[in-house]
C-alpha cells in the first residue's frame, strides 16, 4: 500500500486561454498514477525510486551526442531548448504551421511516442514570438541570438515547474510529434531565484546555521555524523525552502562534526530524480578526501595560529603591483626531496614553517634579491591524490638512481604508480574553498586550516606575500552519482557550461564551469574573499582565465580590492590577481558572452601572461616543432640543423622575435609603438610558458656546443624577464638550471620527475627517459641528450646560475626606473636603439631616460641617471 500526500503545487493561476491536459503515465500502475485535482497535484512518496520508474535508456556519452536515426526516448537525453527568460522558451526549430507544447513530470515519468511526450502531469501550449529573443536574452546567451522565441503564459508558476523534468516537443499541421528535447534552465533559474544572502555554515554563539542554493531541489536533508568517516548520521535533519534556498538551524553542538547534504533532484544525465550525497558547495572544512563536510568555525581562536589577527600589518610593503616578482612553486616540489626537512613535514604545509632548511633559506635568499611573491600551484581540494598518507605507493629512490640517465626505466616504474602516489599539480578541482588535505598532518578535522595558515604566516615572516593558483574553469567531476561531484549533484546542469546539444562543454579539459550564469559567478567571488580574508592570501592566478567571463573578473577585482585591514583584517588594494588569457573553445571570440581573454581584459588592471615573449625568447611553441629555435635559443647564429627555412626567413624570424621580446620588455603595453625590423610600426598584447627552461634549452640548441653556454643562455633568459617593465614571473628552479629530464609536461610524473634540490647538488637533469604518454614522439631527440654526460650541469653551474640570478634581481630593485608605475611612463621613458631595417642581429639594446639632462616633461625618478 503507498501512502498519498497533497501537495500544493500551483502550477497555474486561472486563465481561461491556456491548453492544459492532464494525462496519465502508462508506465506508471493505476494505483500510483499521478491525478490533477484543482490546483494541487497528489503524488506518492517513496524513500527510493521504485523499478517502475525507471526509463529504459542507452548509455550517452557527455562528450558524444548520440546520432538519432528517429524520434526516440533518448530524445530527452538532449536538451536543445533554452528557458532563458519566467516567459520565454529559446528552441531552434521551424514551426510554420505546426505548434509547440511543453510537458513537466513531478517524478520524471517523460516518454515520447509519435503522439508526441507520455507521462507528464502539465502540457501548456507555446507560442512563437515573432520579434525573436529580446536584447538582454541574446547578450546573456549569445550562442543561441538566432534562436526562435516561444512564449509562456505570465501566471505560469515557473518556480516549482523547475524541480520537474521538463520537454518542448514539435507537432506538424497533422499532429504528429517531429521533435523533442529536454530544456537547459540557467536563464530562468538566474531570473527567479538570484541570491546574495548568507549560504554555507554560519555560527553564533548559540547555534549553527545551514543555507544552500539548490532551486530545482524536491527535498534536501543534512545528514549529521560524528566522525570523518563511517557510522550512522547523528540526525537527519529536513531543510525547510525558501524562494529556492534551503535552510535549517542546529544546536552549537554541532561545530566539530560532519555534514552531508542529501538532495533530491531530477538530473538530466539519467533522466530521473535522484537521491544525492554531496559536499557543501561552501564547505571551508573537510574529512579525508572530502567524503564529508566540517562544521568549522574559521574565526574560532583556536584555529589562528599566534599574532595571526595583526598579520596583515606584517606584510612586506608593495607601494605599486610594478613591485612585483613571481615566484611559481609546487607544495609538493618544494620539500619532499628535502633531507633537512622533518620527515613527517616533508611535501606538505609545514615545511614552509622551518627556520633553516635548504628550501626556506634559498626562498629567503630570493626574498632578499627581490622576489616578493610566491605563486603555489593549486592548494584546494582537488581529485587524484588520496589525502590519506598510509594510501600512497611509492618507488624506491635507491633503485632509480642506479639506472642509466636515457632508460625508459624510470618512467616505466613512476607511471605504474602515478595514480596512487602523492604526486599531482592539481588542476582537477573538487572543492574551491578548503585547503588539500594531503598537503596536512592530519587530513581530518581542522588541522588543515591551521597548518595552512601557518605557511602563510611562515612566508609573510621572510617577507613573502602569497598567490593562489585558482581553477574555476572546470570540475573535476559532474553527474549524480561520482564521489568528486559537488555542484552538478546540488543543481544539475547549471554550474556546467553546456553545448546546444544539452552535453557539457569540455575543452578547458573536462566539465567546464559557467561563469555566465549568476551564482556560478557569485561563487567564485565569495571563494576568492574567503581565501583572501581568512588566510590573508596576496592574490591569486587564474588558471584559463579566458573561460571566465570578464564581468565575472572585473567585479572578483572590485570585491577584493574593496577589503580593508579595519573591517576585513586584510588590505584588499593590495591583492594582485592575473591569468591565462587564452581565447579558444567555445568561449572563443565571446562566444559565450565577453570572456577575460587578454584583448578584452585590457585595462582592467588584471594581468595576464606573455607568450610572445615566451615564444620569441625560445621558439617556435610548446605545440610546434621541438627543434624549433628563438633568440635564446640560436635561431641563425646557433643553428641546430633544424630547417627554418632560407637564411633571408631565419634572418626574418629573429628580427621578429626581437621586436616581440622588446615589446615584452616595455611591459607588452597595447599601445607601445616600436619601429621593428620592416620600419612599420607595430602593438602587441600579451600571455605565459612548458618544459623547464634549462630544458628547452638543451633541447633546442646545437648539439655540439658546450654546458657553460647552455646556462649562460639560461642566465640570458631570466635576465630578459628579471629586466622586464611589469611584472615578472619564474618558475621555481629556473635560476638553478632545473631539469624535468625533458618532461614536456609533469603534472602527474611523481616526486622523481619534479625534484628540486635547494641544496644546489643536482639539478636533476638525466633522470631518465621521460613519462611515455606526453614524450613518446620525441624520446629520438631526447635519448642521446640524457646519454651524454657533458649535457649534466655540474653543482658549481648551478651555484653560478643562482648568484647570476640573484644579481639581476638586485639591479631590477636597486632602480625604479626598472619598475615604471605607468603606462605613460613606459612610454615616455623607454627605448630600443638596435631596430629598423640596419639592426645588427642578436642584439638587443634597450634605455631607460631618467630626465636628469634636462628632457622636457621628464623627472627624475633615480640619482643614477640614465640606464642603458
């Protein structure tokens, strides 16, 4: 016997015009058939969804649409059609003569016949307005601007029709169905429940609050537990719904455990209501590998390590962001080979904390030179690294070593492993706004909240200021059932960006967020203030920052530099945020709406990197040939025996790279005018970098030439960026020749591949023969480089390469006029004297005016004088 429950469920106010035909699913017995009686609808309550309900479906890849030979049930599997505005549908269909309808189910019972869509509780005929999508629609979504506009009636009650599963299907003149399709809901979602209220855990002194945002929600509960792991919840507590956000309030006695959100939802992937488990998307505290939610006060005392409330009053002065040096760095890289490290802090957060270590005492050194920034790669919760230590497999060092310098050994022994070692860069975000657990002593609890605190305040004391490396482009997992999926269980389809077909867009990598929609982009704000403001970070990189929209970058600008030391115990004009600015995928040419690539970003006072430089510097790309020279590199005066061409094309090619680097020395500025190497005259823009630099540099130069002029290209390199108006940025080891033993790409190739040795013994160069998967192609080139001994940099090379390294840093700080505040400045003062059609190649020769002889409209910024 099932019970029956009434539920108000007004899904129209009266209106005499509208075609509504409640009809019953065959699919569903008479007993459990759902019946429309006035304004309410009774339906059956069931604690798990009974086989009847289930749809008979093929498997669809996200990423592969399926091919349709005829209308079908997996039809709905698609979700062409647009609910972009509470009146307004967006399809891409010709009606002519024929109509439209759209059809709801409460319990996802959707079938579609050639009569058209079975099994739904609601059908309401659509209109086509013929004035098409309005502006403001056609500017949210630009893709669909060519769309048809159907009209729904104004009394509809889109806020509960929302949790249904929906369809618009197509009839001709005669009646029969010609297509159907599921809807994408962001549009309407984003105009009815848009939202700026508390979300999260909140606490007071007598209770603890619980809001989450999950509009298209049947039912949500918390599931309280005691432990991190394992045992029957504490209470399961119902959340109550209000305009889309559900909320509850518990006892203080809650702080300290754990927390899971059970929500009820229809999920396109699967065409059903599933039951879902999942993390809070504003979780700031988590058990192991994220399996649940910490109650965690983050202002509680016991959490902040000693002096951590006057922090910000410690921090280094940045009087302007042309101050700026980068310092890129890997948690991991930075002490797990680390002997003068305790074991038990070795690649994690607390090794940042020793006074005296090999790593700690190279980064105050740095400090001293100049550097002011430390960007670490990813420290949120991301996939691929168990955070439980007792979990990881390892390969025995000892037996690495004694293996030949180019065997395929090493990487055979490191990627049978990859998977379940400790080793990942971490661009597979699962939550944004806790700290990795694998990185802490002890991934339950809090511990990693106060440890990553503790690093904070361990780099601030050396007079370091941190970067976050940030990844809101994608997730590393969607649908309702993977353990790493967060956002797509608590509202499916709409934290992904998805393509015309309904399918999740993926060329970030995987499942690519979007920002476009409201409280994507609200999320991601919230994210960087919490990281700004309770671990008191100086900014933060954004990884393919071009997928994120602009306004989305823009406004992530204002609120942090909003922040005051006062209110905020942070000061927020002082964080300085950048990215990659790639434009490609779907977002390319704005498509998805004006995205922060690097022409559009301009002027915003974000930054974002130079590949031209970067190009031009080594040549070629990470994605063209690998013999391929630049300035650095030889191009014509060094040549590899690499076919560029005639020596009229190489001679072209390095004039050209020239101009490219000399921009990027006058700080890439959209408007820098310079006289290349034809007499026109030209403006660049600006971007970022692939193998380490002493890398490519034994790669692309002759084969012949001797180690000491491969790290004297390698001191060229850093120099020219070092020197550069701007803000430059180096990754961790480029001032000790560090090598990845040619690893073209060594986001997963484990400890042995990214050693870095502080102790300057080794830079870590014939290590083997790369990882297989990213290097196969060019293990030919790479072979006889690690086989031959005098590739090897010896330990008075590096000693040679930080000193040099350091030296320039000096004279980047010993002048201002190394670090022009403006771009009128830059313009007005710098120039290049080797250019036009006469320049001499090979030679870059570069001043920087001082005004100290009396030029009209120039101060003097240095005593110096003149800098050449």
């Amino acid at each position: 016997m099932v019970d029956v429950l009434r539920v108000p469920f007004p899904v129209l106010q009266s209106s005499p015009s509208l075609s509504f035909k409640p009809r019953l699913c065959p699919l569903i017995p008479p007993s459990r058939r759902l019946h429309l009686k006035s304004n309410s609808l009774l339906f059956p309550l069931f604690s798990s969804s009974p086989s009847f309900f289930k749809l008979p479906l093929r498997c669809s890849s996200p990423s592969m649409p399926l091919q349709l030979s005829s209308l079908s049930q997996d039809s709905l599997l698609y979700s062409r059609a647009y609910w972009v505005t509470k009146t307004i549908i967006a399809w891409n269909v010709d009606v002519v003569e024929g109509s439209c309808y759209l059809y709801a189910s409460k319990v996802a019972a959707l079938s579609v016949t050639d009569n058209g869509i079975q099994g739904h509780d609601l059908e309401i005929k659509l209109e086509e307005d013929r004035s098409g999508l309005p502006p403001n629609v056609i500017e949210k979504f630009p893709h669909i601007r060519d769309y048809r506009a159907f009209k729904l009636p104004p009394v509809l009650d889109a806020k509960n029709l929302v949790k249904c599963q929906l369809a618009v299907a197509e009839f001709n003149s005669q009646g029969k169905c010609r297509n159907a399709t599921g809807l994408q809901l962001p549009g309407v979602l984003d105009e009815l429940f848009s939202y700026d209220g508390p979300l999260g855990a909140f606490y007071s002194a007598e209770a603890v609050s619980l809001c989450l945002w999950a509009p298209t929600a049947q039912a949500v509960y918390a599931h309280i537990y005691k432990d991190p792991v394992g045992g029957s919840p504490l209470e399961i507590i119902p959340l109550e719904e209000t305009n889309g956000v559900w909320s509850t309030k518990g006892p203080k006695s809650w702080e300290g455990c754990y927390y899971m959100y059970e929500v009820s939802v229809y999920h396109p992937s699967t065409l059903h209501i599933e039951k879902c488990y999942a993390n809070d998307p504003y979780a700031r505290g988590l058990s192991a590998d994220g399996k649940r939610t910490l109650f965690v006060n983050l202002h509680a005392d016991d959490l902040k390590p000693e002096g951590w409330d006057e922090l910000a009053d410690m921090k280094p002065d940045i009087l302007s962001f042309s101050d700026i040096s980068i310092y890129e760095l890997h948690i991991r890289d930075f002490s797990a080979n680390d002997d003068t490290v305790n074991a038990d802090f070795r690649g994690g957060y607390m090794a940042f904390t020793l006074k005296d270590s090999a790593g700690v005492l190279h980064l105050k050194k740095l400090s001293k030179a100049g550097i002011t920034h430390v960007h670490l790669l990813p420290t949120f919760q991301f996939a691929a690294v168990d955070d439980e230590k007792e979990n990881w497999k390892y390969v025995d060092s000892k037996i690495l070593e004694k293996l030949p310098p180019d065997s395929a050994e090493q990487q055979e022994k490191i990627t049978a492993i990859q998977d379940d070692d400790a080793y990942n860069w971490g661009y597979n975000p699962v939550l944004w706004g806790a700290p990795k657990g694998s990185y802490s002593s002890d991934p339950n609890g809090p511990c990693r909240i106060v440890e990553f605190r503790k690093m904070i305040q361990a780099l601030t004391h050396i007079g370091l200021r941190v970067v976050l490396d940030v990844v809101y482009n994608h997730l590393h997992a969607n649908g309702p059932f993977d353990k790493d999926s967060v956002l797509d269980k608590i509202v499916p389809g709409y934290y992904l960006r998805r393509n015309t077909d309904g399918f999740i867009e993926n060329s970030t990598c995987v499942n690519n967020t979007a920002s476009e929609h409201y409280m994507v982009e609200r999320l991601i704000i919230d994210d960087l203030l919490s990281w700004a403001i309770n671990y008191k970070v100086d900014g933060f990189r954004f990884d393919l920052m071009g997928h994120i929209m602009k306004r989305t970058m823009v406004k992530a600008k204002d609120a942090l530099c909003s922040l005051t030391k006062e209110r905020d115990g942070v000061d927020g004009s002082r964080i300085y945020i950048y990215g990659e600015g790639w434009d490609f995928g779907e977002v390319a040419k704005n498509g998805r709406g004006i995205n922060a690539a690097q022409f559009n970003i301009c002027g915003t006072g974000i930054g974002s990197f130079n590949d031209r430089i970067r190009d031009a510097m080594l040549g070629g790309s990470p994605f063209g040939p690998p013999l391929q020279q630049g300035f650095v590199t030889g191009l014509l005066l060094e040549p590899n025996g690499h076919d560029h061409g005639t020596k009229d094309v190489e001679k072209a090619m390095l004039a050209s790279a020239k101009d490219h680097i000399q921009v990027g020395l006058a700080a890439n500025l959209r408007g820098f005018v310079l006289t290349d190497f034809e007499g026109k005259e030209v403006n660049y823009v600006s971007a970022h970098d692939n193998e380490t630099l002493f890398d490519i540099i034994s790669l692309k130069t002759p084969v012949g030439i001797s180690v000491e002029d491969r790290c004297r290209m390698n001191h060229f390199a850093t120099s020219i960026i070092a020197l550069t108006q701007g803000i430059p940025f180096f990754h961790a080891g480029d001032e000790m020749l560090r090598s990845k033993s040619l690893d073209r790409d060594s986001y997963n190739s484990g400890d042995w591949f990214n050693r870095l040795d502080f102790t300057y013994n080794s830079n870590n160069w014939g290590v083997g023969l790369p990882p297989k998967q990213k290097n196969e192609n060019s293990w030919p080139l790479i072979q006889p480089r690690l086989a031959d001994p005098s590739f090897k940099p010896q330990r008075s090379h590096i000693l040679a390469a930080v000193e040099n390294f350091t030296d320039v840093l000096c004279i980047r700080y010993s002048s201002p006029l190394f670090r022009l505040r403006t771009a009128n400045a830059i313009q007005e003062r710098v120039r290049f004297h080797n250019t036009g059609p006469s320049w001499v190649p090979g030679f870059i020769v570069m001043s920087i005016e001082d005004g100290n002889e009396g030029i009209p409209g120039l101060s003097q910024l240095d005593p110096i004088g003149i800098i050449q």
